[in-house]
C-alpha cells in the first residue's frame, strides 16, 4: 500500500482494498481509524458519508479496508480535535502546530478480524 501512496500526487485518487492492523480508533464514537504502513507510517481511514463506524475497541486488530486513497493535508484544528477524540493528553495536543500531509483513505467498507 505505501507504493500506492508513493505513486500518488495531491489530487489524485485510487480505488484500492488493503489489510492492516488498526493503531488507532476515535474513542468517542469509531468514526475513524489509523491503520499502520511501513516504516512507522500511517493511513488515516474516514468512513464514506459518515455512514458507519468501527468498534472504540478496535485498536491492534487486523482490518481489511475498501475505498478511496488519496493524499491529504489536515489542518492544526483538524489535527487537534482528531487528538482529542483519540483521547490524547493537553500536552500532547498542545504540541500540535503544523499542518500535516497525510495518506488518507475513505473506506466504504471495513472487515475486522475478530
């Protein structure tokens, strides 16, 4: 998957399925999720039209996702308030001050290994 992303410019945009361990799930409601990529990489997964969610306990469990890749930049706001839904310190959040490129993904569908 990291080629994929590799190969992609901003504004471009795949349809692809891969499989991943979940590294991250938003506490408050599983309405995203971080998968993990080589070399300490992340895909951060929203989920089309908000139109479902993953479990808040989901974290380390392996995924197969399906959708949109893309390249995306989030801004600082964004950044903070994904922080706080991942129930991240103040510290933590505090330190949030760029934004940051990101290899996004927009799943319209998820398997989670049980």
């Amino acid at each position: 998957m990291m080629k994929k992303y590799a190969s992609l410019k901003k504004g471009d945009t795949i349809n692809v399925k891969f499989r991943s361990k979940i590294t991250d799930v938003c506490k408050k409601k599983g309405c995203w999720m971080s998968m993990e990529l080589p070399n300490s990489k992340e895909s951060f997964v929203r989920f089309k039209d908000y139109g479902f969610f993953v479990p808040l306990n989901a974290d380390n469990s392996e995924a197969i996702v399906s959708g949109k890749a893309f390249l995306d930049v989030v801004s600082v706001d964004e950044l903070k308030h994904y922080a706080k839904d991942g129930g991240k310190s103040q510290e933590e959040i505090d330190k949030i001050t760029q934004p940051k490129i990101t290899y996004a993904f927009t799943a319209d569908g998820v398997l989670i290994e049980q």
